[in-house]
C-alpha cells in the first residue's frame, strides 16, 4: 500500500462537498490534490499532508497528531503531515483541509517546466 485509499476517499468526499475542482497527482509516494495548480493537500503512507502556510503553522502544530513535514529530514515551511489519529474525526480532517484550502489561495504555484 503506497498510501492510505480510504483517507484519500474521504478527503475526494470534503472537496466535491465543497464544490472544489483537485487534480490528483502521484508524488512523492503517495498522492496530492492540487488546487488551482498548486499542491493543497495529500497522503503519504497513512498521513495526510496540509500545505497550511507559515502564518498558520503554529495553529495547526497545536492539534493533536499534527507536526511539521519533515519528508527529506529538514522541516518544509509551511507544511504539515497529520497522523491518521489526528483526522480520525471527520471535524478534524475538515478542519486541516479549509487551512489548506484558505493558504491555497495566496501560495505561489511553481514554476513549469519547460
């Protein structure tokens, strides 16, 4: 298992409720829902990953299970990895996708390649 299917259901369920189009790419083993071109959420193994931005992060580091992404062993500013018991709750999981989808609108997408 690359990463976890039912989280990805659940977070597939919170962005059609929403009514927000996400283009789900493979990455980094796992699978992120990029918004408007530009990484918001995803799964890595069993995690979920929240790109919050920094204004937020220590919002988010104070809920339970949240800590920083540390996916190459250097913190990425601006992004978290959340424990499967942190999104147990539907509450939870909807709480860590509106950060990331309010940080979505101001990120910067990356440059394309050419």
């Amino acid at each position: 298992m690359a990463y976890d299917e039912h989280l990805a259901d659940r977070i597939r369920q919170v962005l059609k409720e929403k009514n927000i189009p996400a283009v789900e790419k493979k990455m980094m083993g796992g699978l992120t829902f990029m918004v408007d071109e530009k990484m918001c959420v995803g799964i890595v193994k069993s995690d979920l990953m929240a790109r919050v931005g920094p204004h937020k992060m220590d919002e988010a580091l104070s809920r339970d299970g949240c800590r920083p992404m540390d996916f190459t062993g250097r913190p990425m500013k601006g992004y978290v990895f959340i424990s499967p018991d942190g999104v147990d709750m539907d509450d939870d999981l909807n709480y860590f996708i509106e950060l990331a989808l309010i940080f979505n609108k101001e990120a910067k997408s990356s440059k394309k390649k050419k």
